[in-house]
C-alpha cells in the first residue's frame, strides 16, 4: 500500500514536471494600474478583498498611464485601469484590449503653496490660474511622465494658450508618479495638478492647498481594459467582479480620513 503511494506521488511530481507552465498559469493575473489608483491605497483593499473571495492571486503593476498602456501593447498585462480617453481609445483601435469598460471617476485638484505666490486664490476659473503661474514663474510641478494626470495638465496649459515645452526652470519636470509629485511640490511650495483621492490620502501636505476643483470641468473617469488574448478565465473573473454590485459597494465605500475618494460609475 505504501508502495503504491510512493508511485502515485512521483506519478504526479513528474506530471507537474512536464506539464506547460501555461496550465497554472490562469491563477495568477497580472494588473496595471496607475500610480494614482495605487497611491490612494484602493489598490490594496481591491487586491486584498479579491485574492480571499477568489483562489487567484492579484499581482499589480503600477505606472503612468502611458507606460501602463505601452506595456500592454506587449501583452505583459492582463487587465489595465488607465484614464486618459484619447490614449485609450487609440489602444482600442489599434486591436491591443478586447473591451474596455466604465469603473469610476474623481477629481483633478489645482493645489499650491498656502502663501499664494502666483495669486490665483481670487481668479473663477483655471485656465486664468495657469496664465497667472506662468508669468509670476512661481515654481509648478509637473510629474511629466504620460500619465493620465500629465495628459490633463498639458491639456489646462493648452486652453490656457501656453506651450509647456518652452517654460523655462520654474516648471519642474520630475518624471513620477503623484505620490512623489505631491511630496516634492509641498518640499518647494510649488503648484500642481493632482486627482483629489492621492490628495487626500497623503494628508501631509502641509505647505500647500487647494485652490481649484471645479468638478465639472475636472472630471478623472478611470476605465478598465480587458488586454488577454487567449481566453483567460481569471481575468474575465476579475473584471466582472470588479464591475459587480461588490466591486460597486467596495469602490464607493472606500474613505480616506473619512473623505470619500473614488465614485464608481461601472458599466
């Protein structure tokens, strides 16, 4: 009997040996998400609540949406949550995603030093505020990195009839993520455009404020892409429970010191 057992166990070790890592290789998914997702802290209650209801194991990239969106060209993704509408939409039809779909939306926030420098906490609108950074040269902070929030920062200096590619040093070109955007913005009391939900949940920001969030010409809508092509069940799995009335509740409950971050708006 134990004999039998013997051979039964080195039957299997070697089926494990021979058989296609691609077998297992549906229990793991691979997402990518930006930095702003990630440094909001949703990330880790989504991957946490995730991995104990499901038996897959959620491991997460995190970048600008531009990277994310270029590593996804490779297939080194399986699922994306980017937001930028112009970029993703070329992914889309460029044959990259299988389907692309709503998650939820925030707010991009204009913050600056308390002490106001370039004196926009009067102006009605920020396009104004942008005109009156420029040319008092107080010092603005850009993470300068193709991600969603550098795509909509360029966008403000764009409808504000500027051209940031001939600013001079005021404009600070620091290439990461919002996280470190915001630390070395409150370091040299410089502006910078942030979604709120990073804002929020720094909290440390104690040199600067917020002077412009104009909710509805700031919208942040965050989508999530399907990017495997071959069929793969745990990332199907993913996105529709992601896109559930749990993953619903999960996303609109998620508080920060009490402050509501993300809206979900699925589909």
């Amino acid at each position: 009997m134990i004999h039998r057992k013997i051979i039964l166990i080195n039957l299997i070790n070697y089926l494990l040996l021979i058989m296609p890592s691609s077998v297992f290789a549906d229990e793991r998914i691979i997402l990518g998400t930006t930095t702003s997702v990630k440094d909001s802290g949703l990330i880790e209650v989504i991957e946490q609540t995730f991995e104990k209801k499901h038996n897959y194991k959620l491991d997460v990239i995190s970048f600008g949406t531009g990277q994310i969106l270029n590593m996804a060209t490779r297939k080194d993704l399986d699922i994306i949550i980017v937001h930028h509408e112009n970029s993703e939409k070329n992914f889309m039809d460029k044959g990259y995603g299988i389907s692309r779909h709503k998650l939820m939306y925030n707010y991009f926030v204009l913050v600056g030093p308390k002490d106001d420098p370039a004196k926009i906490s009067d102006l009605h609108n920020i396009e104004d505020a942008m005109i009156k950074i420029y040319n008092s040269k107080s010092h603005f902070v850009s993470r300068s990195d193709k991600s969603g929030t550098n795509f909509k920062e360029i966008e403000l200096w764009k409808s504000a009839g500027l051209d940031y590619k001939e600013f001079d040093d005021w404009y600070k070109k620091i290439g990461q993520g919002m996280g470190a955007t915001l630390n070395f913005a409150n370091s040299i009391k410089g502006y910078t455009l942030t979604d709120i939900s990073t804002w929020n949940f720094f909290n440390k920001t104690n040199n600067l404020r917020i002077y412009f969030d104009e909710k509805a010409n700031l919208i942040n809508q965050y989508n999530a892409i399907l990017i495997d092509t071959e069929e793969k069940i745990s990332s199907r799995i993913f996105l529709d429970w992601l896109l559930s009335e749990e993953g619903k509740i999960l996303i609109n409950d998620y508080r920060v010191y009490d402050k509501k971050m993300f809206y979900f708006n699925g589909n």
